[in-house]
C-alpha cells in the first residue's frame, strides 16, 4: 500500500482508517510515520492495536495500544500464525482485496496527475516559483522520471528536506531493507554516506541517494575520499533548487510569506565539483534526461563509475514537516521594528 505519515501514500491512510484492529509488526509507529496527511486524520482511534517491537521502550510511546508485544518481529509473526487455523481470514478476504486494489489504483492514478504543490492562504511562493521558472521540472515531475529510471531491485536512501520527502509515495519495493530513511533524527547530510554504507553490504545492488542541495552541502567532503579504489560506485541525485527549501517552506507559512537566511549559492555546480574528485557529474533539467542520467548511472556503476546527478528545479515546495506540531508564532517581546537594519 506505501506508508504512511508525511507525505506517504492516500491509499494506506484510507484503508487504515477502516481497520478494526492494527497489528503494528515490528514498527515504532512515530509520530512522523503517523501524522495525518492531505486533511485526513486517519488514525483508527477506536482500533485494538497490537505492538510489536524489539525495543521495549518504545511500546505504547507514540499511539496508545491494547497490547504490546516485546520481540523480533519475525518470531513473532511466526509464533501467531502458527497459532492461527488455516481458514482464518477467509472470511470476507477477497472484498477486503477488491476494496484494497481499487483503493491503490486510484491513489496510482491521482499521483501521476499531480504536478504542483497548493499554497496555503495568504501565500504565493509557489505560483511566484512556477511563474519565475516556467521551464523548470517541479520536484513531482522529477519523482515520476526517477519511478521510471529506478531499477526494481535499488537500495536508496534519501535525505531530509522538502524534495526528499516529497517523493516519499513514489518509490515501491517488492522487498525489505530498500528503502534508507534518516528516521526521527532527522539529520541534514544523511543520504550521501548512508548509500555508500548499502552499497558496501550488498555490492551486487544498484543503490541511489537522494538528497537536497543543502544537505548534500553538509556531507560532500565524503567526496574527496571515495573516489579511492577500494571504495564501491553509487549513484547519488541532487535536487538543485538553490535553498533550504523545508526551512524556507516553514517560514513562508508561519511568517506572511517571508523568509530569511535560505538562499544558496547559484553560481556552485555539484556537477562539476564532482568531475574535479574525479567522478562523473551530470546536470539534467527535463525529465527525460533524469531518467536516462538515473539509468545509465545504474549500470555504471558496477562498470567502476560512480554519478552524481544534479537536477536542476523550479523552487516550489510542498507541505511542512509538522503543521500538526507547529503554530503561528505570537508577540512575546514586543520587538520594535526600529530596532533592526533594513539588509
Ligand atoms: C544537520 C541538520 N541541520 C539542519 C537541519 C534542519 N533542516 C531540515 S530540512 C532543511 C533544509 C534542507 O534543504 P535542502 O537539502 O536543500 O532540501 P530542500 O528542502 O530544498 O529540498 C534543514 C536545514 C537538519 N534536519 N539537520
Ligand atoms: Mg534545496
């Protein structure tokens, strides 16, 4: 179905809000994985829901549950099916996955319409981002080039920022460990070394990391060590949207459409800083050309070569991490705006 939580999948939260119990096999069911989405608040508050994780701590912590269960979620599983008759679930099975695929469909069919992203009332930066840049991919139009050049079998990873979490309903995966978040840590720079990291246990794997131009700022000096020998080849893609596009997005939201201290510097290019360390850097603006750069990066890199792909975007952003968490600010110190310089 695809997850959850921030920007997850449409499909998962409508089926989830009609579950009568939720059986939560080895997750912490944090609060970012389980905030509503696209106003809907889809958690089944009156659903028995079974916990169950490795860590203790973190059972009942989020959501609260009906029972918790402390254990390797694979053991678990097969300690409750084998306790389960074989005929349990039949009934009412194949409406539940007629309800399920059409639901999916649907959300399948609304993702591949999707182009832009709403501003909120009294905002304009993202119509003033489509005028300013009309031939520009907006990160949706982006995610759907990457869907199509993403080899089936791919580790990614992705970063934290606002065209990482977009593209979060995007990707599938037919298996586990596909998918490398940075979690509720959180931290700025992770995309880069985590990929690297995938790639040197599973060296037979295509492996792909995201991450916005900001935060592939803080962990770019990995650049100049692995382009040695005895490091694997990755592929890593950039979203060039020249600002700290998350931070940027809470304070036009929060602040009458204002801004401040979010701007890059336009002039760098993180595809020819990595020619200079000796790899191959590509700078594409269409969709086409994404998807070719992501394929042919792919097969590279078990031919020893290493891509970074910087995708060049229009500005817009899309939703704040946590509009359930945050509110508009409120006068406490009374400032005067005598006090501050016109910049
Ligand atoms: C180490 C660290 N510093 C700061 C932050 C706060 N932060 C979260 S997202 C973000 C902006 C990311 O910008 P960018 O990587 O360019 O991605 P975009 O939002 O533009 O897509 C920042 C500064 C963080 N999460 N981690
Ligand atoms: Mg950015």
């Amino acid at each position: 179905m695809g997850p959850l939580g921030y920007n997850g999948s449409k499909a998962a939260m409508e089926i989830i809000s009609k579950a009568d119990v939720v059986l939560a096999l080895g997750t912490r069911l944090n609060p970012f994985s389980t905030l509503p989405g696209y106003g809907i608040d889809y958690w089944p508050k009156e659903a028995k829901i079974i916990q169950v994780d490795f860590n203790s701590d973190r059972i009942g912590l989020a959501k609260k549950i009906s029972i918790g269960i402390c254990g390797d979620a694979k053991l678990v599983a097969q300690q409750i099916l084998s306790q389960l008759s074989s005929t349990a679930g039949d009934s009412g099975r194949e409406d539940r996955k007629a309800l399920i695929h059409q639901t999916k469909s649907a959300w399948l069919q609304t993702l591949t319409s999707l182009d832009h992203e709403e501003d909120d009332e009294g905002t304009t930066w993202n119509k003033d981002s489509r005028e300013r840049d009309p031939d520009r991919m907006s990160p949706r139009m982006a995610w759907r080039a990457i869907q199509v050049g993403l080899p089936e079998d791919a580790i990614i990873s992705s970063d934290i920022g606002n065209n990482c979490a977009i593209g979060n309903a995007y990707p599938t995966f037919e298996q586990g460990r596909k998918y490398l978040a940075p979690g509720l840590f959180g931290p700025c720079g992770y995309g880069f070394p985590s990929v690297l990291g995938a790639k040197i246990g599973c060296p037979n794997t295509p492996v792909v990391g995201f991450s916005g131009d900001g935060a592939f700022g803080i962990s770019m000096s990995e650049m100049t060590s692995c382009s040695r020998e005895e490091w694997p080849n990755i592929t890593m893609v950039i979203f060039r949207n020249y600002q700290w596009g998350a931070e940027k997005r809470n304070t036009t939201l929060w602040y009458d459409n204002n801004f401040i201290g979010t701007e890059l510097d336009p002039k760098l290019s993180y595809a020819k800083i990595a020619e200079a360390c000796g790899f191959k850097g590509v700078k594409v603006t269409t969709q086409s050309e994404l998807t070719e750069a992501l394929k042919a990066s792919c097969v590279d890199q078990m031919n020893g070569i290493t891509t970074f792909i910087e995708v060049i975007l229009n500005q817009e952003l899309g939703e704040p991490f946590r509009r359930d968490a945050m509110k508009a600010p409120v006068e406490v110190a009374g400032i005067n705006s005598k006090d501050t310089v016109v910049q």
